[in-house]
C-alpha cells in the first residue's frame, strides 16, 4: 500500500451505505460500554472504509474496522459517522480488519484464534502473520499447530492465560495416551512452564479435554 492509501481522507459517511466486511458478535456489556463512552465523549477514533460500488451501481463503502463504534452511533440516533476513507482491495481489506482486530486485544480467544486461521488460510506464512499482527513467530506456529489439529478447547485456555503455549502444544502432543498427558505435565512443572493454580487449571483442562473432547462448543 502506498502511504497516501494509509492515511486516507476523513469524510462523513451515511451509516446506511456501510456494508460490514468481518462482522463480529459483541456481548451486551462491552456493546454498552462502547455506547456510553461515546455518549460521554464522543467518538474518539473515526471507523475505516473502502469505497465500493453497489450491486445497483451506487456508491458504497466497505467497513474495514470499527464496527461496534458503528452501531453505537447508530444507536445514539446517529445517521452518519466520521470515517477514515481508504483506497484498497479486498484483500488488503480483509488483511486490515483482522490485524487490527488483533492489534487491539479487544477480542474473545475464539475470535483471535479465526483471525489467525484466517490470515493463514489467505496464503501469510507464520513470519508475516506475527509482523502484521505483532504477535511473536513462535506463539503464531504453536496457535496454527493446535488450530490444525482442532484442539479447541486447549487454545481458548492458551488465550485465558491459563496454560502456557509450550505446556498445551506438549499435552496436545501426547493425544488420548494418559501416561505421555501426565509425563507431559511433569516435564512442565519441572521446567517451571506450570505451577501452583496454573498447574491445576491445566489438570482440570485435560479432564474436561479428555471426557468431552476438543471443542468447547461439547
């Protein structure tokens, strides 16, 4: 992207000619709290979009970030939003919504973990995903390792804080054989990986790994 694309121009943008690009699913608190922060101070931070010509040949616009801000101002009884106009495909649109998803660490471990998959699945390689998101190499290998294997339910804990990445990729390693499970937590709590309350939280995890599976959705 050129530098004059980055920094784009600054319009008011009818609400109603913004179609959302990545959209997301916020908890009622968190949409209220966006709510009442603009209603207190305004809004702080103008939305990102792309122009985009309708399926009727009007002019459009392609939500790139900013959509809780969105429906807060709509909520607010706004019809139109300060927007930041840039000029990129749809990839690059795509690229932009999930890095600055991530980037912001406003998200649930779920939807950090599809934002990963996703910049994986549009051909990044580990190297470019950390650069683009500021996450380390090695913690985006380990989250693509466990995502390959469907270990669901040992990412959301990795992404709560409440196992280390190493410590998961190693008991996710070991598969349904409960001495390799258990030499595996060994080897972390020897190594200082796991102790104290993270040493039982990752029991009760493979517990409930073991008897209701890999997915958090069982």
């Amino acid at each position: 992207m050129t530098q004059k694309m980055m920094i784009g121009d600054m319009r008011m943008i009818p609400i109603e000619l913004i179609d959302v690009l990545n959209p997301r699913e916020r908890n009622k608190r968190a949409f209220d709290e966006i709510v009442a922060n603009i209603k207190a101070i305004g809004l702080k931070k103008p939305i990102t979009v792309t122009p985009r010509i309708g399926t009727d040949g009007s002019n459009r616009y392609l939500l790139i970030c900013g959509e809780g801000r969105m429906k807060a101002f709509r909520s607010l009884g706004e019809t139109s939003i300060p927007a930041l106009v840039v000029d990129v495909n749809d990839e690059n649109a795509l690229i932009m919504s999930l890095t600055e998803n991530i980037a912001r660490r406003h998200y649930r471990p779920l939807e950090l973990l599809a934002d990963i998959q996703k910049l994986h699945e549009q051909g990044y390689d580990k190297k470019t995903i950390a650069k683009k998101t500021g996450l380390c190499a090695e913690y985006v290998q380990g989250i693509l390792t466990l995502l390959k294997n469907g270990e669901e339910r040992v990412l959301v804990a990795v992404e709560k804080g409440r196992i280390p990445l190493n410590a998961a990729l190693s008991i996710a390693g070991a598969g349904d054989d409960d001495k390799a499970v258990q030499a595996a937590l060994q080897d972390a709590y020897e190594s200082g990986e796991l102790r104290g309350k993270q040493l039982t939280q990752a029991r009760r995890i493979i517990e409930r790994w073991q008897t209701l599976g890999s997915s958090v959705a069982k």
